[in-house]
C-alpha cells in the first residue's frame, strides 16, 4: 500500500507552506451507512490491504490485482459490505493497471466526494453502503458515459453469474 508515499507527501507539502490533505475517514465516521463497524470489527473482517483501501483510502500497486484481468461475466461488488457496484459488461482496460468500469449497476450504489490529497482534485468513489474507499472517477472513460471508475481491486470482490 500506499501509505507511506502519503505520509512523506503530506510532510513534504506541510514543508513548503501548502495544505495537508483533507481528511475523509472524519467525514465516514460522521456519516451513517447501513453497514458500519468500528475500526477494530473492520480489522477483523478484512485483509490489511483490504483495511487500508476501504477504510484509510490508500491505493493498492498497479498491476497487482487478480481482478485487473478477470473477464467471466458476473457483477464485481464490495468487498467491505458485499454490496454489488459494478457490471462485467461496464468493464474495460484502461492501461492504468487497475480495474476501470465506465458505469456502476446503479447511481444508488456508489457516492463521491471531492478528493485533494497530494495538490490534486480529484472524485473520491466510496460505497454507499459502509462507506468504504473504491477509487477515484475521472471524466476520460469510453462511450456511453464518458466515466472511467478506476477502483482498487483489493477494495471488490467478483461473483460470477451464473452459468
């Protein structure tokens, strides 16, 4: 994970004067979700890598998710809550070496909020659900939409549709 590139990070921009990211895991716990656990039943209920994603945003390596190249049709969901996000048919390679999807199953499903860590602006994608960290949306995706959700793969599980 991530979290020690967002460390030095957050150093480096208090070091020259700019603003520290802002802190979203204090907007979670602020709002409620269907699905919510402390941080120590999230702990147990999820992988470290799982815990930082979801919970902390952190962002897995490029290229290092199963799901990257998974191709079967089915629906990818959360992996926090098991709520079902995202479509096989929406998926696509984006070349960004993580999962990218140009549309969620339902508008309901996914929510967003204003990202600027590390001097960026970007659309945070959480899940409506419990809340936990997906990725990020950007307006460079393919038609229909024009949408490219790039989302952590540790952060989904897949379910296969049924044959």
């Amino acid at each position: 994970m991530l979290n020690r590139r967002r460390l030095m990070l957050r150093a480096g921009l208090a070091a020259i004067g700019l603003p520290l990211a802002f802190d979203r895991s204090k907007v979670i716990a602020a709002e409620t979700y269907p699905v919510t656990h402390t941080d120590a039943e999230w702990k147990t209920l999820l992988s470290g890598d799982q815990f930082s994603v979801l919970r902390e945003e952190g962002t897995e390596r490029p290229f290092t998710s199963d799901l990257l190249h998974e191709a079967r049709k089915g629906n990818f969901a959360c992996a926090g809550c098991d709520q079902d996000a995202f479509a096989s048919a929406t998926k696509f390679d984006s070349g960004t070496g993580w999962p990218s999807f140009w549309a969620p199953l339902d508008r309901k499903v996914v929510g967003t909020t204003r990202d600027t860590q590390f001097g960026m602006v970007r659309e945070a994608v959480h899940c409506s659900r419990c809340g936990g960290h997906l990725g990020h949306v950007f307006d460079d995706g393919p038609k229909p939409t024009g949408l490219r959700y790039c989302l952590n793969g540790v952060a989904l599980k897949f379910h296969p549709a049924a044959v």
